[in-house]
C-alpha cells in the first residue's frame, strides 16, 4: 500500500504536535523564592521585588500593605512575559502568594499572609 507524500507530512506533524505539548504543565513560568522589597526611585518611583539571587522583579499587584522597603519576603508568582511595564526594570511578576517575614524572625512568631 503506497501512502501520498501529503498525507504522510501531514500525519508527521500531527504527531510533533502532540508530543510537542506532552511534559509541559505550564511552570516553566512560576516563581517561589525569598526577597526583599524595595523602593526604586525610576520613572516616579515605585516598589519592586529583589529575589535572592539577584533577579529583579515588577509586581503587578503588590498590595498596598506590602509597600515597605527593606522588607524580607516569601513570594510566589507568575512571570508575564505576554506584557510591557512603563517602570522598565526587572521581569513582570503577577503575585499569588506573598509573606511578610517579621523583623525579628522566630518559628513561635506567626506569619502574615496575603494571597492577591
């Protein structure tokens, strides 16, 4: 049985196509590190993320409370690289969890949680 040059391509791709997809569950794009916040005197100012190795992140939706500079954090998050920031520093980050780490840090002192 002699099968077409097309038919043949096209059930090739459809083959790539879903074994391209296998593996993936879409955290190649999620964040779960410690940071500090801090205050960034660019473009009129605004509070930006400096995780622990460095990486400088943008959140989208830091909330209000969580304004501090100089603050230690645990925070979670999805990196957008589907949008633009007029503060053009670091990677924009949509945050899921974050968690204000008390100044004087002991495991009796409860932590404060805020889920965006």
């Amino acid at each position: 049985m002699k099968i077409s040059m097309p038919v043949s391509l096209i059930a090739l791709l459809a083959v790539a196509l879903i074994l391209g997809g296998c593996g993936r569950d879409g955290r190649e794009n999620e964040v779960a590190t410690k940071g500090m916040i801090k205050y960034i005197d660019l473009e009129g100012g605004f509070f930006g993320l400096i995780g622990d190795d460095g990486q400088g992140y943008d959140p989208i939706n830091l909330p209000d409370k969580y304004r501090l500079a100089n603050r230690r954090v645990h925070f979670k998050g999805i990196i957008r690289h589907d949008m633009v920031s007029v503060n053009m520093w670091g990677v924009i980050l949509e945050l899921t969890e974050i968690i204000m780490v008390p100044v004087f840090w002991t495991k009796k002192v409860a932590q404060i949680r805020c889920t965006p």
